[in-house]
C-alpha cells in the first residue's frame, strides 16, 4: 500500500492527493513522524525533510511534481494531463507558476499572521498583498490563452490553484485586508469549486487554515 506523508494545510500534499485521488489509487494518508517535517525521526526516511513525500515499501520519493509525475507514468489512465500535447505543456507550465510563484506569494503572508499591530506589520502586509495580486494578475493572463478552459478533463492545475487562492484570501481577510481576484482567476476557481476533487482538497486545506488562524484568536484573548 502506497503511504502519502502529507499535512492538511499544504497546497503541495493537495496537488498530491488530487492526483491519487483523480485516478483512484489506494494510498494510506500519515502525518510526517512528531506531526512535523522538521523531526528528525521524519528526516531520517525522507532526506529532502519536506512534505508531501510517498513511501512503497523501502522506495521513498518526495517532491510533490516528481510524485504526480511518477503516479502518471504507473497509472496512466485516467491522466492528470490533457491528450493535447501543447495543452499539456501548457498545464505544466501553468503548475509550476502556481508552485515558483503564486505559493510562495501567499506564503509570504504567513509570518505576518502572528506578529502585533504596527505600522511597520502593515506595510509588510501591503507589500506581500501587491506581490500575491501582481502574481494572480499574470495568471489572470497566463489562463486568457486557455491551457486549462479547453481541456476536456480536470488537469493538475485545477485541483491545486484553488487551496493556495483560498489560502491567500482567508490569511488577507483574518489580519483585515480584502484582495479581489482577477475576473478569469474568479471564473476559473468557481468552475473548479464545482468539481468534488477541487472541492474536497480546497476545502480541506481551508479548514486547517482557518483552525491555525483561529487558534492564533484564542491564544491572544
Ligand atoms: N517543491 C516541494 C515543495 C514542498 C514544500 O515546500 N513543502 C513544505 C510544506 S508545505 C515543506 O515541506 N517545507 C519544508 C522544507 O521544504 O524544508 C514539493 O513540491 O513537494
């Protein structure tokens, strides 16, 4: 049975999940060793010291885009890509925008979460907001020559786009601040949202999300 070391708070573990779930392969969910990636009894069985990473037997492979791609190649049918091979160039390109560029903008906002009011936090918070608004901008461009709207099927980069956007909006909107999504973004995570895949996977990471904002509220009451 393939083991998937994943935390629900991760877009990268939900790229992941997506894919064995879209192809319906049975796989075992387990939080790294200590609940963490940092311990060393996980760091020990995965080298990189990241997650999501996926055990078979001794075999051990992490980096989330080496998995989807591994999952492709031993269960090819249904694909994570469409038939099309631009269209798939295209959705792979689009993946790795979301995960060189749009999440590490959202993750810019998580150290800000916890610090106290200044205006020093808050002009940090604006510069990491026009950062996460220029990046969903340019995907806003990015899908206007449709690598994903065409595709007969979901592909990767509609499962995985959804709980980094949500993620982004719900950090903005608990420390005050409201971001609007470009029109196609807006279209598109709608449409995904309609998709129990997308769904489950944003609403998953959302809700790890909102319980690690809210811990933050009762901690400081
Ligand atoms: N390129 C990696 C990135 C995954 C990643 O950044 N995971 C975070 C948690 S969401 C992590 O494990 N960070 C610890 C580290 O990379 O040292 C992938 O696609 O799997």
């Amino acid at each position: 049975m393939l083991i998937l070391y994943a935390l629900p708070q991760s877009s990268f573990c939900a790229k992941v999940r997506g894919a064995l779930q879209f192809k319906g392969i049975e796989y075992e969910e387990q939080e790294p060793h200590g609940g963490s990636y940092q311990t060393t009894d996980y760091q020990r069985i995965v080298a990189a010291g990241s997650i999501p990473a996926i055990q078979l037997g001794d075999w051990m492979l992490y980096d989330s885009q080496a998995i989807v791609e591994y999952l492709e190649e031993m269960y090819p049918d249904p694909s994570v890509w469409s038939e099309d091979p631009q269209q798939r160039a295209e959705q792979r390109a689009l993946v790795n925008y979301h995960d060189s560029k749009l999440e590490p903008a959202v993750r810019s906002l998580v150290p800000l979460v916890r610090q106290p009011d200044s205006s020093d936090r808050e002009q940090h918070i604006n510069i990491a907001k026009d950062q996460l608004f220029d990046r969903l901008f340019r995907l806003d461009k990015i899908i206007a020559s449709d690598p994903i709207q065409n595709a007969k099927q979901l592909c990767v980069a509609d499962w995985v786009f959804p709980p980094t956007i949500y993620m982004g909006l719900d950090i903005l909107e608990h420390m005050g601040h409201s971001l609007k999504l470009p029109n196609r973004v807006e279209r598109w995570l709608q449409n995904s949202m309609q998709q129990p895949i997308v769904e489950a996977e944003a609403g998953r990471v959302r809700g790890a999300i909102a319980q690690w904002l809210n811990q933050g509220i009762e901690r400081t009451n």
